[in-house]
C-alpha cells in the first residue's frame, strides 16, 4: 500500500544546473552558480538540497521544485532491496537513495517498506546527514 503523507510543508523553486527531466524523486545539491541545482552524489559537499518534485525540468535554467524537509517520495536504489519501514537511507553516487546501514550518517527515513527491486517510496527527508546517537537501555 503506497503511502502519501501531507505535511504542509512546501518545495523550494531552485533553477536547473542541467536537464533534470529524469530525475524525478532524486536528491539534488547545490551547483556552482547561485540558485541552481543539480544531481547529488553520495560525496555531496554541499549536503544535498532535497527531493526534485517533478520532471519538467529539461533545460538548464528551468525551474526545479525541490522538497527540502519532511514527507516526500524519493527513488530507491536498484542495488539495494529490501528497505524495510523505519530504515535509514541516505544518498547514492548516482542521487537516489540506498539503505545507510549506519544509525549516524543518514539523510531519510523509509515510510514504506519495498521487498525487491527499486522504486519510488514514500520517505521523510531530514537534509544534511544527521549525526544521531543511539542511547543504551542500561
């Protein structure tokens, strides 16, 4: 069952660094000029931006939705399956996400489980790479 959370929390306009038409629920980072962005990468310093919200953007210049916070769907790596709900992600080199495996370095959360294969799932994004802690029940 495919989840959609509204949180009320809008996309940010940013301009396009490159055609972006494809990426539709990928992470974008900043790019070099101002205003713009483009595809993030698993090293993205800058961390990335957030979630494109559609596929228009196929012109460099053209504008980009990007969801910056909160509930959103985001496309999951091929190369990683199963996600389970709950499991951290955080960005790949090619701008989706893959299970982080690590409780410190992640950038979302998986709303929604996926069994096999790859796809769009609903996801909280939380941004830059979150340092959390894990508290011992001792």
């Amino acid at each position: 069952m495919a989840n959609v959370h509204n949180d009320g929390i809008l996309p940010v306009t940013f301009a396009a660094d490159a055609d972006l038409s494809d990426y539709q629920y990928y992470a974008v980072m900043p790019a070099s000029t101002a205003g713009y962005v483009k595809l993030a990468t698993g090293a993205s310093d800058p961390f990335p931006l957030g979630i494109v919200q559609t596929d228009d953007a196929d012109t460099v210049g053209d504008a980009v939705p990007v969801k910056m916070f909160g509930a959103t769907k985001a496309q999951v790596s091929c190369a990683v399956s199963p996600v389970g709900y709950g499991d951290f992600l955080k960005v790949s080199a090619s701008g989706d996400l893959v299970v982080s495996g690590s409780e410190t370095v992640y950038n979302a959360r998986a709303l929604e489980a996926l069994s096999s294969g790859c796809g769009v799932i609903e996801v909280y994004w939380m941004g830059a790479a979150v340092s959390g802690c894990v508290v011992s029940a001792s």
